[in-house]
C-alpha cells in the first residue's frame, strides 16, 4: 500500500507557513514503512530539532481507481479517520529554499501516524467534520472539513489521472492551521466529530 498525503489544503494553514494558496492540488507520498498505528510512542528523530504535528483526516480507498470521474470519486473511499502527518520542519524548509523534493522531511519511518477507521456512512455530512488535536490538555488545531480547498472527491480524481489508486492506500487530505513542534513527553489526543481517535505520547 502507499500513502498518498496533499499539501496546503486549507488556506490559513498555508498563510501561516507563507505559502500561496495552489491552484492545483499539491501531492507527495509516504511509503508503508512510515505507519504508526495503535497509539504508539511517537520517537523524535536524531536528524530533526523542528518535527511538527499536522493533524489530518485520513480516507482508506477501497477499491482500485484509475482516471477516477470526480462525480464517482466518492464510491472509492469507505472509511475515514485521523492522522498526524510529522514532518521535519527544519528539514522541509531547507529543501524548499532549494526547489529539492521533500521525502526526507516527509517520508521518514512513523511520519505517518495514523487512526483507527470508522465507515464514512457513520457521518452525515462529510464536508461538515470537526476535528480537533490537542497537545497536553490544551487545543492546538481544530479544523473543519467545510474549509477544505480540494473536497475528497477532487483529490481523488486529481491524483489518479497520475497514480493508480489501490484498496487498502491512504490519503491524508491536508492539515488545517495551527501546527507546531512536539517535544519529548507530549500528549497528543485527537478527535473526529468528538469521538477520541488517537491518543499517545511523544519520546
Ligand atoms: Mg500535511
């Protein structure tokens, strides 16, 4: 499976990272290797001093979609969740003074933290979800899915006119204000539609 994650896809997060806001939606992938699952400890690694948190909604495809119509992009994601997007900021923004990709600041092993997934007909408006992340008790991001740039459906039929969408990959769909650095002994806690979905610790 692979990890399919879009960039700059709510407007005020990519004001606070002072980027413009894309005309087309901005992609990169994580490998398999970069999942953290079962609230996990989340390990800093030695090559970052700025690893910083993005919380995301996470849809799960299921089933294999190439050159997907947008208006039937809905039929090919079943579940959702959350999931944290670590980036190594420090690193990201060398790259990007450098027009140089971003796998290192993006692809590392437990760059990908992910939820457990709940079926999307547990919701009633997919565009209408709040979701919430808070680092040792106090609220850090709080997004909404109605400020999304690019809808779900959007982004699944962008990326496969490029990239074969197989069942079982993941897509995080973007990360809305507020994000920031952890440190060693945060407590991240994070909610979809006030259900808690992940919950664990920082080393
Ligand atoms: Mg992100």
């Amino acid at each position: 499976m692979k990890i399919i994650a879009i960039g700059r896809n709510y407007a005020a997060h990519a004001k606070e990272l002072n980027n413009e806001i894309p005309t087309k939606p901005v992609i990169f992938l994580k490998p398999d290797t970069a999942i953290l699952k079962d609230n996990k400890p989340f390990y800093i690694p030695d090559f970052s001093s700025d690893i910083h948190f993005e919380l995301e909604v996470v849809l799960k495809i299921c089933k294999e979609g190439k050159h997907v119509a947008e208006k039937f992009a809905a039929n090919y994601y079943d579940e959702i969740g959350l999931g944290i997007d670590f980036t190594a900021r420090d690193i990201q923004n060398l790259h990007k003074e450098k027009g140089l990709p971003w796998e290192l600041a993006k692809a590392f092993d437990n760059s990908a933290v992910i939820s457990g997934f709940l079926p999307k007909r547990d919701f009633t408006d997919l565009y209408n979800l709040s979701f919430e992340l808070k680092v040792n008790e106090q609220t850090r991001q709080n997004g909404h899915t109605s400020n999304l740039l690019f809808s779900f459906e959007k982004i699944i039929a962008f990326v496969s006119q490029y990239i074969t969408l197989k069942k079982g990959d993941l897509i995080f769909t973007g990360t809305p204000e507020g994000v920031g650095q952890v440190k060693q002994g945060d407590h991240l806690a994070a909610w979809l539609e006030g259900k808690q979905l992940l919950d664990f610790h920082v080393k």
